[in-house]
C-alpha cells in the first residue's frame, strides 16, 4: 500500500474544504498504570512501545486503558499459547494500531528522521572493516 504522498490523482479532501471532524483540545495530564506484575518479557515491551509510539502524543486516558488491557490480552495470549487467545489479542493490537498496516488504514503515517552523520563513528566503522577484510584475504 503506497503511502499518503506516493499516491497518484486526485487528493481526498482539498484544501480548504470543509472538514466532517470536531477537533477539541485539552490539556491534561495522564496517568499511565504500572504494567501487570506478571507480564512476560515481551508483553513488557509491547507496553512501553504503545506508550513511546509516536501517536502517543494523541492519546487520552482511555486510549491509555485501551493499551494495557491490550497488553494484558497479549500477556494472556502468550502465557497460555491459546491461539483463540491470541486472535483475540491481535484484534485489540488491530483496534489500538499497534503495526503499520492498521496505521495506514487509519491514514496515520509515522516517519522516522534520518540518522545524523557521525563523522568519528564511520571513521571507525570503515577503520573495522578494513582490518577485517585485511584478515579475511590472509
């Protein structure tokens, strides 16, 4: 699936048309829950990549909830191996957009910046590969 700027034609909505969505601000600080005290390993990433997301930027308390009953569903998932379980798990994963297909869906795109040139570390970097193609011919 192309992305947003990639796409050829016609935009969906033009500039300056109006818009069917209510935008509200609010200032608030959130509360964001201690994860489960038994969550495995990966469910614990799982909950400290939702609330590093880039998207965190927009979420609510309820998008906080949402969240960490996700990664409890996901904690449940891979605690009992039930694969209904994790079908389960996966649709909250879905309904959180959790990977990039759900975010594309949601025509929610997230870039990353490009690494800053370090002109010590490709130094070194060329440095190893050098000795190490050095070692390889020998």
């Amino acid at each position: 699936m192309k992305r947003s700027d990639e796409k050829m034609g016609r935009p969906h909505s033009a500039a300056g048309s109006p818009s069917n969505v209510d935008k509200i601000e609010f200032v608030a600080d959130l509360t964001i829950p201690e994860p489960g005290p038994d969550w495995a390993p990966i469910t614990l990433y799982a909950w400290q990549a939702y609330l590093n997301s880039p998207g965190s930027i927009y979420y609510s308390e309820t998008d906080i909830t949402y969240g960490w009953i996700t990664c409890e569903a996901i904690n449940v998932a891979v605690r009992d191996g039930s694969a209904m379980k994790m079908a389960a798990a996966d649709s909250m994963m879905r309904a959180a957009l959790f990977n990039e297909a759900d975010r594309r869906k949601a025509r929610i795109e997230y870039t990353r910046k490009p690494v800053e040139a370090n002109p010590e570390a490709d130094a070194n970097i060329a440095e190893y590969r050098a000795r190490r193609a050095a070692r390889a011919s020998e």
